[in-house]
C-alpha cells in the first residue's frame, strides 16, 4: 500500500494533483535518484491520511516554488499520452528537480532544522534509509 503511495515529490509532491499514478511514480523516483540513499513514500510532501492536494511543511516549501506554473491544470488539459510524458519529462520534473534542490539546499524547516540535514541523515518524514 505504502508503496502505491509512492512519491509523488512531491511530489504531487509538489502540488502537481495529477489523475495519473504515473507522474507521481516519475516524481518519486526522480527524488530517489537525485538522493540515492532514500527510500521515499507520498508522505515526504504530503500528509499522511489527507488528500494529494494537502502537503506537509517540506511539500509546501518546494510547491511554494512551482505553484506558478499551474503545473496540475496543464497536465490535466494534456490529453494525448505520448504529449503528457513529454511535458511531464521536459517541463514537470526539471522545474521540481530545481525547487527541491533550492529547498533542500538554502531552506530550513519551522524548527529550524535545514532541509539538507533532514535529508542527509533520511529523518524527514515520509523517507527511510536504502537498505544495501
């Protein structure tokens, strides 16, 4: 179920209500690529029991930075699949990468813990260590 669940970074974990399990896969495995050593589930951006469209601290931070682009409202217009995976690739996941290295990078929490610790050390919610 957890892994159904899957990030989303963001998905949506950034806000990106996407229809589509596919885009929240593309979202979740392009945060586990850029930090290879987490295991990340939807609950790294959103709240755990809520809809996709609330996210947590983290996912308002990095959806604070794409909201802009209406990225959920021009995928959702998008109705031809092959052009969907090309927005999702050339426009969708860059913009995210961004926002998420912006965030994790110079950004801290209301506690004032940064971002980039909780990340390094996998103690952000929604995220465990890979296991070897």
């Amino acid at each position: 179920m957890v892994r159904r669940c899957l990030l989303l970074v963001a998905f949506s974990w950034l806000g990106l209500s996407v229809a589509t399990a596919s885009a929240h896969t593309e979202i979740k495995n392009m945060f586990e690529k850029e930090y290879s050593h987490l295991k990340v589930t939807c609950n790294a951006c959103h709240v755990q029991g809520k809809g996709k469209e609330v996210r947590n601290e983290f996912g308002e931070a990095i959806h604070s930075k794409v909201a802009d682009q209406e990225f959920s409202k021009k995928f959702k217009d998008i109705k031809d699949k092959e052009e969907k995976k090309k927005f999702m690739e050339e426009t969708i996941l860059p913009a995210i990468k961004k926002s998420v290295a912006e965030v994790v990078e110079k950004e801290s929490n209301a506690a004032g813990e940064k971002w980039a610790d909780l990340v390094k050390n996998a103690t952000l919610p929604g995220v465990t260590p890979k296991k070897d």
